[in-house]
C-alpha cells in the first residue's frame, strides 16, 4: 500500500504552533462526536459538597445519564454499589468562575460543581454528559460510525479492505491529535474509532508515564497528555499499513520529529504499531513501539523527584469500571443448567436491556471443554447471520466465563414440538403444522448455509438449540460442538451431537472415520421427519440399538401418512446413508432449489420480510423482570457447586460459599492464561454486518463467505 499521511508543524515556542496538514483521509467514511455508540465515561475529579461545601477527592462513573462517584476506584472496581453518591445527570456546562470547573444539572433540580486537572477533561465531561442526556431523550442521529463503516464493508465485501480503511481513518486521526493538544476536539474525532475498551500498550522509553498498558479511551486521554507534558510530536507520517497473518490485526509503520521540551532538542523516531479491528470496525487494542534516541524522552531531575504516580495517573492503568461484570447485571432467574455451566435471564443495571447469559465454571471444564469454549465465541463473535444468535458480550472473572447472547422470549423449538392433545387416556403428540415446518426449515437451511460457507460445521442442529424470536424467526444456539476449517466431506474426526441426531459417517471406526458439513444436512432430515410426524425416523432407548439403526434401516413412514410428495423426497434425499450421494452434500443449492422450497423467496426470507406462521404471545420487558426478585447469583452458584444442581439450596451460609470460592481460587490460579484475551462487547448491531447479497451468493454458488477470513484469527 503506498497511501502515506502526514502532519507538519512548527518550532516549539511555548504556544501552539500553527499547522499545515497534509491527511488522507477516506472521503466516504466520516466521524462525529455524535456518532458514539455509548458516552460511558470515568476518571478521578474534584467534587464540591452540597451541605459541606468543602472540596473531596472522588472517582466519578458516567454510564448514560447515571453519576455515580466513590472514594476511590478500588472501592468502584470492587462493587459500584458501594458509591457516595449517585444522580441523574440533566446538562452539564463550564463553571466561568473557576479553572477547569463543570456544573452539572440533575433531575432533582440540583446544580454541583465539579473540577478536573485541565481544560480538555473539563471539556471531555461536559460534551459526555451533554450527549449522554440527548441520547437519553432520542436526539442521538440515527447514523452511526458503526454502521456506517459496516456499509463499506457490505459494498467492498472485503474485510480486510474494512479493516485498512479503518486503519488509516484511525491514524489520520491520531497523528493530528499527537500534535495539536489544545482542545477536546482531537480526541473526539478519535472516539467513535475506538471501543469503549480499547487497550493501549505502550513500549516507549519515557519514565514519566505511569505504565506501559493504558485502559479505554479515558487511557488515551492520559497517554496523549501526559506525552504532551514533555515531547511533542512536531511530524508524524505513516508510510505502510500492512496485513498480518491475522485478518482483524495490522501493522503500521510511521516516522517523524519529535522535540523533547526540556532538553530543547529535536529527534528522529520511527514506530511500528499494531492494531486490532473488532468485527463493528473499530479498534480494540494497539501495541505502539518505538525506535528513538532514549534521550529524546528524558526529562530533568526536578521532574524525575516529583510525585511520579498520583491516583489520577494511575487510573486508566487499570481495567476500567464499566468494562462488563456481572456486577453490572441484575440476574433474574434460572433459564438451564448444564455440565459445567447454567444460563441465565439478567438485565444490565444501567439500560434494562435483557439478555441470556451462559455462565461456565471455569474448576468443572477439561482442556476439551476450553477448547470448545474458545471455538463457540470466535464462532458467535465473528459469524454474522440473521437466523445465528449472535454474541452480544463476553468476559472473565477468576473462576467463571460469561458469555452474553440475545434473550429469545419465543422459548425453543423443543417445547415447541413437544406438545399433546388433551385426551388424557390415549395422550398424542401433536405435529407442526406443515407452514411452520416449511418455514422454520427455509430458514435453518440459510443459516446452515452460511455456516458452511464460513467452513464451519455445526454438528448439534436439535430442536433444544433452535429458539424463537419475538416475532416467531429462528435462530441457532450453542456452538460448542462447532467445528471449523471443515470442507464438504472432510476435516472433522470426533464423535460429536445428539444420539438420535447422529448421522451413519459419524458411527465409523475412530481410526477411519473421517466426515465434513454433510452431516448437518442428515440432521436436517431428522428434524423436518419429527417435526412432520412428531416422531423420529429411528427410535430406540438404547443407543448401541440405535446406532445399529441408524447404520442399517431404511427411513419409513407410518403407512397412514399424509406427507406431501415433496417433502418425502426432501428428507429421503437429506437422509441418505452415503454422505457423497446426500442431498446437499455437492452443493448446497440442491436443496434451495428443492420442490419442497419452490414458493419459497430465500431473499424475503433471509431479510425476514415474511410473516412467520406462528408469533409468540407478546410479553413486555417489564413482565420479564418482574417475573422473580434479582438472585443472590454469586450464592446460587456456590450452592450448585455444593449440592449438585439443587436450586433449592442457593439459600445457604456464607460459610459455605466462602469454603467453595476457596476451592475454586485454588484450582484457578492460572485459569486466566486458558482463556488468554478472553473479552468483547460487540460495537454494533448484527444487522449491520450482514452482507445479504453475500449470503445468498454463497448459498447458491457454494462459494465461501467473506467471513471466513474472521474466523482465521486467534482470540
């Protein structure tokens, strides 16, 4: 790539030099202060009392209109409840009578003043409040820097062109801000380019700094100042911004002047940084290197013998409060309990927003488990499809993992297909209805699809890990079983799946067996057979019989059966013993094209323009959180670790639950490095990142899907 952008600026005379700038910057991409996901914002302030007037240290949290302030970050980072004060924010604007001062309006008609250690972090809270409260009130645009490079995602159907765009964007950006410091303007530009959590690595050879790792965009603020204290970056051109073998992460290649403010000299650097694209476009983490004289850092003695780290300082060193915890959740009930995890309903404190979180014992999982783990979230990460339940968040505690995904009110199809007539003394179970199976099939079918194009196989297609929207639309569930880099009839070696979902491939000797995506389409037929009939085509309590079954016996049907033509045909096909003679196993558009499909508008139905034959009774958000008080959850998983699953002793002493996390804490110790970076709040919605002609076009051609290129990377 041979795009270079630069900045110029003058001599140092102790003001701000005038600038001539020489930036390329993506004309069709554009960023606003309002295009902000989310104004979360914290740091350390002065506070003025509102009966003592007297001035106190605190550590102040922003997360929409909610002010919350505490003593210290320790105290916020060990639980946000335990705050001095909490208010609703209403506007924000400059205290004229004092130096870097900020009054701040709240609902209860109350005005208090807070204060900050320069004018461009006074500036930071005001503009976050101020757009905290527009957002609360619907002012916030409607047009995204999220979506918006989405779409040129959606028009390149090149990641990795996403991914460059983005990269020169951010530098644009970030070389104007190294060198002009005066305002807020600078660092706005650069926010809506960075998650929330961005992490900043720093390996430049200046003391001054606090730390080497810097959390957030509130860490940026600190890196970009308190470098300004001593050098100023006088020209910062980017030569090369370079591909790596992973597709979400770059290398840039810069070099420059910079002048050291105490010696009074000038130095030539050069740097190699490397950053890391989310899947919404925006950039998670940066490792910045540098190649200077070690002098071109070095500050006086008097400097060096002044407080080096203050709270201030060391604030953004940390993980942020707001990063996710389950502390930032009210967890509701019990939706399932597995293995070595439970799922449950919670709703985010701040927004109410509720969600179906997976939380796994770290102590109960093998090496295999974390493996599979690993998989499920690169797949529920970096997949995007509109019948594939996306990941919504995803974070670590010492003992546990959390994987956050959509609440679908709309139950599984499990219960779905689980239903009896009323005659109590001949009970049966009653098949869909031949519109619901057509259509829940279409869709299956499409996310299927796309899950092969990205060489996925998913090999756990089941009624239990089928669930339904709101609005009656489907989406697949539980990846765990997932396997990648798999090809149509090769590539996955493991018994996996449900018994009576298995397909014949999979009951081969293990030093032989050897199968790829077919055997997705096998458990294709199964389902569309038992939603039908309401029963399976092979059937036995014991799975070494049923096995021999499914190896040997030829699929029937009852012989009073009113299955139309083609469906018969179509489940025959999918249920073929031979996985290079099955339906779909050449390509996947033998099934799309099957008569059992032929009214079928794939394009309609992908982009959900149908009107499912089914829609769950609506219940409201309010009834959902109503349902059952917030649960001790920290109480009810210790108890379950206890007594075997027994919800009914979730009510038991903190003696015991002391005892269990000491059981934990000892087989955790280094339970962190399993899961390396194992972190990510997703920075946009699904929609945005789902390329429909893409899709449709893998499906039919069979061609991989540019989301393969995601999945290649390692977490």
């Amino acid at each position: 790539m041979g795009d270079s952008y630069s900045l110029e600026t003058g001599t140092d005379t102790g003001l701000i030099p005038n600038m001539g700038q020489r930036i390329s910057v993506s004309p069709e991409v554009s960023h606003t202060f309002e295009d902000l996901f989310e104004t979360d914002w914290e740091g350390y302030i002065w506070k003025q009392g509102h009966v003592v007037r007297s001035w106190r240290y605190r550590y102040a949290v922003l997360s929409g209109t909610c002010f919350s302030y505490y003593s210290s970050k320790e105290i916020a980072m060990a639980d946000t409840e335990r705050y001095r004060g909490r208010v609703t924010v209403t506007g924000a604007e400059r205290d004229e009578s004092r130096t870097n001062g900020v009054l701040v309006s709240t609902t209860v008609n109350k005005v208090f003043s807070i204060q900050t250690s320069s004018t461009i972090e006074s500036d930071l809270w005001i503009r976050m409040i101020s757009q905290a409260v527009a957002n609360s009130t619907g002012q916030k645009t409607s047009l995204t820097s999220g979506s918006l490079l989405a779409q040129t995602v959606r028009s390149s159907g090149d990641l990795k062109t996403r991914n460059m765009n983005v990269t020169k964007q951010f530098y644009a950006c970030w070389s104007t801000l190294y060198a002009d410091v005066t305002s807020s303007n600078g660092f706005l530009a650069l926010f809506p380019l960075c998650s929330t959590d961005i992490v900043l690595t720093l390996r430049y050879p200046c003391e001054f700094l606090p730390s080497c790792v810097f959390h957030g965009r509130e860490g940026i603020v600190d890196v970009v100042l308190g470098l300004y204290k001593h050098v100023q970056f006088r020209n910062f051109t980017v030569s090369r911004c370079l591909t790596t073998k992973q597709p979400n992460t770059l290398q840039v290649i810069a070099s420059g002047r910079i002048w050291n403010k105490t010696l009074r000299r000038e130095f030539v650097f050069n740097t190699r940084d490397e950053i890391e694209i989310s899947p919404g476009g925006r950039v998670v983490s940066m490792f910045m290197q540098i190649e200077v004289d070690f002098n071109a850092f070095k500050v006086v003695d008097s400097v060096k013998k002044a407080p080096k780290l203050d709270r201030q300082q060391q604030a953004s060193a940390s993980k942020r409060v707001l990063s996710l915890s389950i502390q930032h959740f009210h967890v509701n009930r019990v939706l399932g309990k597995g293995t070595f995890g439970t799922v449950v309903l919670a709703a985010r404190k701040n927004t109410g927003q509720i969600f179906a979180v997976k939380v796994l014992e770290k102590d109960s999982m093998s090496s295999y488990d974390k493996l599979r783990t690993k998989t499920e979230m690169r797949i529920l990460r970096d997949v995007h499809h509109p019948f594939i339940a996306p990941l919504r968040f995803a974070f670590q505690s010492n003992s546990r993992v959390f994987l956050g995904m959509e609440y679908y009110p709309g139950g599984s199809l499990y219960t779905h297909m689980n239903r009896f007539s009323n005659n109590k003394e001949h009970r049966i179970k009653i098949p869909l209805e031949l519109s619901r199976v057509r259509f829940y099939a279409a869709q299956i079918v499409l996310a299927l699809c796309h899950l092969h194009a990205c060489d996925i196989v998913y090999r756990d297609l089941k009624p239990d890990n089928i669930m339904l929207d709101e609005f009656g639309n489907i989406a697949l569930v539980d990846f765990g079983l997932s396997k990648t880099s798999v090809s149509l009839l090769t590539g996955a070696r493991t018994m996996a799946g449900s018994p009576a979902y298995t397909a014949p491939e999979l009951l081969k000797p293990k030093r032989t067996r050897d199968y790829g995506k077919a055997v997705d389409w096998w458990c294709l037929g199964i389902l569309i057979y038992e939603m039908l009939l309401a029963k399976r085509p092979f059937h036995h309590l014991n799975v070494s019989v049923l096995y021999k079954l499914i190896e040997k016996d030829p699929v029937k049907f009852p012989t009073k059966c009113t299955m139309p033509s083609d469906a018969r045909d179509l489940i025959m096909g999918l249920l073929e013993k031979d996985p290079t003679k099955r339906l779909g196993a050449r390509q996947t558009s033998e099934i799309l094209t099957h008569p059992f499909f032929r009214d079928i508008k794939w394009d309609w139905i992908l982009k959900k323009k149908i009107q499912p034959p089914w829609v769950p009774t609506p219940v409201s958000l309010e009834h959902e959180r109503s349902r059952s008080a917030s649960m001790n959850f920290d109480k009810y998983l210790a108890s379950r670790a206890d007594s075997s699953g027994n919800i009914f002793n979730m009510f038991l002493s903190w003696k015991s639950t002391r005892t269990a996390r000491a059981r934990r804490n000892t087989t955790n110790a280094t339970s962190d490095n399993d899961f390396g970076k194992f972190s990510y709040v997703s920075d946009t919605t699904n929609s945005f990142l789902v390329d429909e002609d893409d899709i449709l076009d893998s499906a039919f051609t069979g061609r991989r899907s540019v989301q393969v290129q995601a999945l290649s990377s390692e977490m």
